[in-house]
C-alpha cells in the first residue's frame, strides 16, 4: 500500500461520510504535547459536531501501525513539534498508505526547519532578518558584530517560542545559546526586528486576513501564545488594502517555497521602514482557544467547525493506491 499525491484530487466535501473514519492525531512526544492535546480536543469535538467519525489517536500511546490494522480512511494531524510536523509522522503515514492533512513530508520538515526556510524565503525575495548560526562559543562573537543588540536566539526546528530567548548584553548570549542547545541541535542568532507583528493564515491555496499581535511580553513567547490574557490581536490588523495584500503575497510565496500545502501560517515582523520581514512558516498551527488560524477564519466568515472540516479536506489530494 502506498499513496498517490495529486493536487487535482481536491475536492469540497459535502457528506461526513466522505471523509471515512478520521483518526485525530494528538499528544505525541515533543515539547509541545500540552499544546497539541489542547488542539487535538478542539478537532476532534469540532468533527463529532459535524457528523465525522473521528477518534482520538496519541501516538505515544498507541502504534501507527494500528492505523492501517484498524482501517482508518485518514488522519487529521494535530501534533505539534519535532515528530509530528517536521515531516516524521508525514513519512510513516505516506509508508502504512494513510492519507493525512496539511503539508507532506519535504514541506513539513523545511517548514518545521526556521533557518532553512528562512533561506528559502530570501532566496525568492520575500525578506527576513539576518542571522547567523551558532555552532558553539566560536560564533558568538560574529553574531554580536553582524547583528548587534539586543538581538533573539532561537532553537532552529521547536515550535511554540520553546528555547527562545531575547538577548541585551554579551553575558546573556552564552546561557540563551545553552537554553536553545538544551531543545535542539542547530541553533542561530537573529536580529531583533523592533516593530509591529502580524500573522498570515493559509488555507486551501488561499490567505485568510492577517493579524497584528500585541503583548506586554518581551515577545510573543509561549506563555503570550497560550496562557495569557493580556495579549491583544486585532484582526482586521488595520493594514491599507495594499498593504494587506502584499502581505498575504508574501505569506503564500513563503509558504510556497518551504513546499508547504493544505494549510498553515506565516509571522512576519514590520521594521520601521514598513518592510514585513518573515520570522517562520508553520505547517500545523495551533486550534486552541488562543490559536490564530480560527481567528483569522472568523474574520473571514468561517466558524471553528467549518476551518476544522475544510483542513481535512485537505487529505484528499493524498489517495491509497
């Protein structure tokens, strides 16, 4: 068994029935578990409500294998971090021939990937903050002379701000890199852009209007993205009509390039200049109640359910072959 990828397969889905048996895929091992049970709840109500039979599905309690052996239709991915959208889960499911949502196995491991898909993005244009990559000690002193302070360290393939610090003075950067080194092997520095950040939702080769994010954090961090209340998005981001389209360009271009299909999103920062600056590319966002994505969707007409219901057809453009 294995699968056919074919774009043309895409299709609106008018019958839960289509859809088959669901498996929910949540939990798993990274970092970002909490997250991506929260997410993975969210789904998986969302479904029940329009008539899909889906299930629950950790893979950290359960083998992959049992979603062949129990004869799943397709999988609605919800894992965050490495294992689940770095292109790990992508491959198993593409071998045991599931079909599954969201981006495939080259797209979800460049988009997982914030250095790389960084270098794909300036490559085609769209523009990001310099940075460098930290192997050790031997760099530090080259990232404060190319990017000045204050300036950001970053794990390169974590999701959620996990490993991020902002860094003011040299003596901060030897514990940020060790912070970073602690989550994953490659790390970098990256100029700290001072300046609005706004949010680009991506579904079904479309944009979904942005949002500019304000928090009264240091950055949007991870305690900003899921447990604070203080932190304000507004959407429509109040942006000219101009400005929003060329950032929606941007988005997809972006997203384009780190091969990613299905649905997603991409951060950018604005310098003074008004120039967005791409931060990452994400192949499976958040669906909490803090989460962007559904918020952009409402903004654009489109309930929780409905979001949840066109991300699964998604997997349609994957068939058992």
């Amino acid at each position: 068994m294995r699968l056919v990828y074919d774009p043309t397969l895409a299709h609106r889905a008018t019958d839960p029935g289509q859809f088959g048996r669901v498996a929910v895929l949540m939990g798993g091992d990274s970092s970002e578990r909490a997250i991506s049970l929260l997410s993975g709840e969210a789904v998986l109500a969302a479904l029940g409500r329009r008539g899909v039979a889906a299930e629950a599905f950790d893979p950290r309690e359960r083998s992959l294998l049992e979603l062949a052996g129990q004869r799943f239709d397709r999988v609605w991915i919800a894992l965050h971090g490495p294992g689940g959208e770095d292109g790990t889960v992508q491959g198993a499911l593409e071998y045991l021939g599931v079909p599954y949502t969201g981006s495939g196995v080259a797209g979800s491991a460049m988009g997982m990937d914030k250095l790389r898909s960084k270098r794909l993005a300036q490559a085609i244009g769209v523009a990001s903050p310099e940075a460098v990559e930290l192997h050790g000690p031997r760099d530090f002193e080259l990232a404060l002379e190319r990017l000045r302070l204050p300036l950001i360290v970053k794990p390169a393939t974590q999701g959620s701000s996990v490993g991020m610090t902002k860094v003011e003075t040299a003596a901060a950067l030897p514990p940020a890199y060790a912070a970073a080194a602690a989550v994953d092997r490659s790390v970098f520095a990256e100029q700290w852009i001072t300046g609005r950040e706004y949010t680009v939702a991506l579904l079904q080769d479309g944009a979904l209007p942005s949002i500019r994010i304000e928090t009264p954090r240091g950055f949007y961090d991870y305690e900003a993205k899921y447990f604070r209340d203080d932190t304000v998005y507004h959407c429509p981001s109040g942006l000219s009509q101009p400005a929003e389209q060329h950032l929606r360009s941007l988005a997809l271009a972006a997203f384009e390039a780190a091969g990613g299909e299905g649905w997603g999103r991409a951060d950018f920062m604005m310098d003074a200049a008004g120039r967005p600056l791409l931060l990452e590319v994400n192949t499976v966002p958040g669906m909490t109640s803090h989460s962007l994505v559904p918020m952009a969707a409402r903004a654009a007409g489109i309930d929780f359910d409905e979001l949840v219901w066109r991300v699964l057809e998604t997997s349609f453009i994957r068939r058992r072959s």
